[in-house]
C-alpha cells in the first residue's frame, strides 16, 4: 500500500504543498527553485521557532558548514526576496542574528 500524500501545510496567507513542491502566498505561486522550496519547507516546519544556520546548512547541503561559508545568507534572501515579492506588506523570514532563521508570518511593519 503506497503511503498517504503529504497535505498542505497552512500559516495566515501562506500554504505549502509538500507533494507538489510548491508555496502559495495568498493563493499564488511563488517561483522558487527546489533548494528555495526545501529552506522553506524546513522553516516552515518548525514555524516560529529558530532554526540554526548550521542546521540549516546541514540539511541543505549535506554536512558541517565551512567556517565563514554565506550559502545559507544568500539561499535565505532569495527565497525571502521572492516571499515577499508575492506579498509587499508581509514578511515571512526573520533573522535571528548569530543563531538562525526562523519563519512567520507577519504583516510589515509589526
């Protein structure tokens, strides 16, 4: 017996689609690569909490993160450039300097 599909996940106007690699803001796509989908999947995943910089490189790439390496920065403002693309008065991925990231949804100027 196969397993069940993945559901969509929902937070305020945004919904993630696990089977379909795919996130919605406000019922839109938003153009992502699969990499740009997978940080927000697992951001999305433990929403309102931080996620590590390492963790995050850990899953991404597969492995410790190289000292002073920016690939998670720079994975992180693109994904976050086309979030809020799609929806101007939001913001949905908070830096937590030194730690992390974490996702929520807030409308700007919060």
């Amino acid at each position: 017996m196969p397993p069940a599909p993945e559901t969509a996940i929902r937070a305020d106007n945004v919904e993630v689609r696990p089977e379909e690699l795919q996130v919605l803001v406000e019922g839109r796509r938003v153009g992502l690569t699969r990499r740009e989908f997978e940080l927000c999947l697992l951001l999305f995943e433990r929403l309102d909490r931080v996620v590590r910089r390492s963790e995050i490189y850990e899953r991404m790439w597969g492995g410790a993160m190289p000292r002073r390496d920016r690939s998670v920065d720079v994975l992180i403002c693109r994904a976050r450039e086309k979030l809020q693309a799609a929806a101007p008065g939001w913001r949905y991925i908070h830096t937590h300097f030194g730690i992390g990231y974490r996702f929520s949804p807030e409308r700007a100027g919060r």
